[in-house]
C-alpha cells in the first residue's frame, strides 16, 4: 500500500504539494499522477471568493491510505464522494464506508486530520469544494440564505462545522452532466464553477432549515457518534434501539448523545435509523425479490399499513406506487 499524506486548503498551495507526494506533477490545471497509479484526471480550479474546487475521475492501480493534516484550518471541505468501489475514511477512532452507495457526502472542518483509504480497482468519481470559513458568511448574505447565527457557525473556537450525509438528488444529477463534460477549457471551467455554485448554495440552504448545533467536536466524541450511526446501519432489520442504549454506546450522556448526533448527521437518531431503514426498503423494492409485505416484515415494520404511510411520506408514492413506476 503506498501511504501519502497532504494538506488541502481553500487557495492554491496545496495543488504541487499533493502532486509531489505521488512523484507527480502539475500541468496548467490538471494534477498528473504516474500510470501505475491511476487512470483518468485530477483537476482543481479557483472559483473565486475563497473558493477552490477539486474534480477527481479515476480508477485506481494500486492500493492507497492519503492521511490529510491540514497546515490551516480556516476552511471547510465538502466532499461529493461516488466511488464504485472500497474506499473508507477513517481516523485514530473510527472508520465508515465512503460511496455512491453509502455516505457519499461529507462536510469536514479543516481542522480535523483524516485518512482516505481506497483500493486497487476502485473507480472514484469525486468533487471536492474547499471555502474558506470567513467567506461562508459573505457567501450567505450575497445568496439570500439565512443561517441563524452564522457567526457562531464559523467560529472555529466555538464551533466544528461536520456532517456525513447522503447528497440530494438534485446534487446527484449536477454531478452527473458535470461528468458527462470533457475535462478542462473554458467551457468546461464554466460548467465546473456553476456546479459548485449550486451545490453550495442547495446545502446552504438545507441547513438553513434546520437548527444548527453550535458546538465544538473533538475526534473522540465524533468517533464514537459515527461508530453508533455504523452500529444502526448495521442492525438496519430491526427495531430501534433506545436513545439510553445508544449514549452508553458512545459513551456520552442521552443529553450530549442526542445533540452531538443530530449535528453530525442533521437528524436526531430515530430519524437517521427510519430514513435508512427506507433507503434499504426501497433498494430491496428495485431488486424486485421480494413482495413489499416480505419487505415489511424483513425491515421489522409493525404492520405493511405503517410501512406503506412511512414509505409514502418519505419517497412521495407508496411502495405499490413504486413497484408499478419500475
């Protein structure tokens, strides 16, 4: 396995810096790595407004671990992450799943460290965006949006900005005409700097709808909160443990447990668990094995009523509804 470490930031510094550390090299705006290592492109691009973004097509050659210890944390990663393939971040602490299929977006405050693995085989389809936490601000103010206070929010003292989420599917499908684009020019450039754009601002705007926890994080403490969302996922076919079980868990008080989690995810634990709980009913509708009510009583659902009304109120059609669209 052939271990890198590198920073990233929200301005140009990092580019020669990541490439060397892969005896590569740069050439204008593409990141050149050697063949035995990857296939496919790199390419980053100043946005403007403390903004860069990071466009990653490749398939990897060999097994890789990029440890990333940022020399300044002023700054914000979103990481739009459709790899087919193993790839995990991970830290001291823990460790999950990165993917089209499993997280595939991840907000991470610079000043947390992190390390990427990903093996030989794996294709990465990936758009990362780094702005700078001052700029989160003006950015809000000049889009409209309002983050209730937005001041707290990026104040590195007094907040860690941190998030593994699925995209939505609006991102999704931004994503994918971006991809559909040959890589570099002028049009290309316009493409990617509207993308980011928009992908900026719909998240912006998604958690400008919800109460923001304003709260520091230290590895430990979100180790163990993504070590419980893993063990909810993993037990995806039953019922939902209690909040008490879950904070011994993560040792953590229910207080601390409930608002760490829902910061870190968005969504309290209930909602996290049913929202999942959804997504693999309706990837186990798709396969087409299984009769909803098999599926109903395979996901722990009370009745085939309840999991029709909750299948309904997430996804906008109801399980029948579904199965007749396919």
């Amino acid at each position: 396995m052939k271990i890198i470490e590198h920073y990233y930031s929200a301005d140009l510094k990092w580019p020669e810096h990541y490439a060397k550390q892969f005896d590569g090299k740069i050439d204008g705006n593409f990141i050149i790595l050697p063949e035995d290592a990857q296939r496919g492109v790199r390419y980053f691009l100043d946005c403007g407004e403390g903004i860069i973004a990071y466009y990653i097509n490749v398939e990897y050659l060999r097994n890789f671990q990029l440890i990333q210890k940022n020399e300044n944390p002023d700054f914000v990663g979103f990481y739009y992450n459709l790899t087919d393939g193993e790839a995990t971040v991970s830290s001291d602490q823990f460790m999950f799943n990165v993917s089209r299929w499993h997280y595939n977006l991840s907000v991470i405050d610079g000043s947390l460290d992190s390390v990427y693995n990903v093996k030989a085989g794996s294709k990465t389809f990936a758009l990362c965006i780094f702005i700078k936490k001052s700029m989160i601000k003006a950015y809000t103010k000049k889009n409209h949006i309002e983050i209730q206070n937005i001041d707290s929010v990026v104040n590195s003292k007094k907040n860690t900005i941190v998030r593994f989420d699925r995209m939505s599917s609006e991102s999704f499908h931004l994503l994918n005409d971006l991809r559909k684009l040959e890589v570099g020019g002028a049009v290309f450039d316009l493409n990617l700097r509207g993308t980011v754009q928009l992908l900026i601002s719909n998240y912006l705007k998604k958690i400008a709808t919800k109460r923001i926890i304003i709260q520091t994080v230290n590895e430990v403490d979100l180790a163990n909160i993504i070590n419980t969302q893993m063990y909810l996922i993993s037990h995806i076919k039953d019922h939902f443990p209690s909040i008490e079980f879950m904070a011994k868990r993560a040792n953590m008080s229910e207080s601390k447990f409930k608002s760490l989690f829902k910061k870190i995810t968005g969504n309290t634990a209930n909602v996290f668990f049913m929202d999942n709980k959804l997504l693999y009913a309706k990837e186990l509708l798709e396969k087409k094995q299984l009769t909803i009510s098999q599926i109903s009583d395979e996901l722990s659902f009370t009745n085939n009523s309840y999991f029709a009304s909750k299948f309904k109120e997430h996804f906008g059609l109801s399980p029948k509804a579904f199965n007749k669209q396919l």
